[in-house]
C-alpha cells in the first residue's frame, strides 16, 4: 500500500494552490493523509475528490467548517499498521516521550504544525513523521511533503520530498 503524507497546505494563505507535483502523485497512491491546517475546505474537497481515500485532522488554523468535517486525531488500520494522524505534538524536546504515552496503542503517528520533516522511532516501536509542508518552508531549505510504503503491519520506504522553489 503507498501513502503520501501532507500537513500544513495552507492554501490560499501561503500559496494559491497545492504543487502540481504533490497533486500529480495523489493518482498512484491508494491513501493521503493530511496531518492539518488545510485553512479552507476548498482544499479538502479537492482531495477528497483526487484520493482513493484521505485520512486528515484539523490543525490550529482550521476554523470551524473545516472542524464540522474533521476530527482532532484520526484513528486508522492499513494493512495491520496502526496509524495516528495529529496536528500538534509540541516542541521537539520531549516529543518522542510524550507521543509514546499519548499513543501507546500505535505503529506510526503522522503529525504536523511545525513545517518541519521528522522521522524517528520513538522507543524502538512508535514511528514518528511529520511530511513539512508543501507551500510554507518557514526556517527549512524546501517545501516537502512525504511517501511511504506499508505492507503486513510494516512501514517499508518512507521517502521525503523537496519541492522547487517557487
């Protein structure tokens, strides 16, 4: 199963639109996960529209339309994996501590808020990634966004993507 992992869109705040090359990848995927702050529902329409399946939160920026059609933290099962999908985990000192006993029960949180990637494990069982964002590079050298590869309960490649600068 591939996946493709966003966060933090922003649209049209940061840009007017997602990346072509994030939209184009969403046909070879069978499910997107977007760790929130869409800020308007125009984009989750169109995702929801593109994907085979989306699985996404609200971040801190999303107002209430986007939280009548979003959770806080998604709960999901792909292919025996156990994932979480979060907007916010707090600062990186820490992190890895206090997602392990937020989330004991899960294979792989996806979070997002800071626009910086992350991928570590945290006490050799909990995978911890957050895709950047696509649009808002803030302090970091690119836009990104994230796939990966899951399969019998495993994540296999997880692979970051940098975006061309616009």
């Amino acid at each position: 199963m591939r996946l493709l992992l966003t966060s933090d869109t922003h649209v049209p705040t940061k840009a007017k639109a997602l990346p072509g090359e994030l939209l184009d990848r969403i046909a070879g995927v069978d499910v997107v996960i977007h760790a929130g702050d869409w800020v308007d529902t125009a984009t989750l329409n169109l995702l929801e529209a593109r994907a085979k399946r989306l699985v996404g939160v609200y971040g801190n920026n999303d107002g209430a339309d986007l939280r009548a059609r979003l959770p806080e933290v998604a709960l999901v099962e792909l292919e025996g994996l156990r994932i979480g999908v979060v907007h916010e985990t707090g600062p990186a000192p820490g992190r890895e501590r206090r997602c392990i006993e937020r989330f004991p029960e899960l294979d792989v949180l996806v979070f997002g808020h800071s626009h910086i990637p992350w991928d570590t494990t945290a006490d050799g069982r909990l995978r911890l990634l957050n895709p950047g964002s696509p649009t808002d590079r803030r302090r970091q050298p690119y836009c990104t966004y994230m796939t990966a590869e899951v399969a019998a309960g495993a994540v296999g490649q997880v692979r970051l993507h940098r975006l061309p600068r616009r």
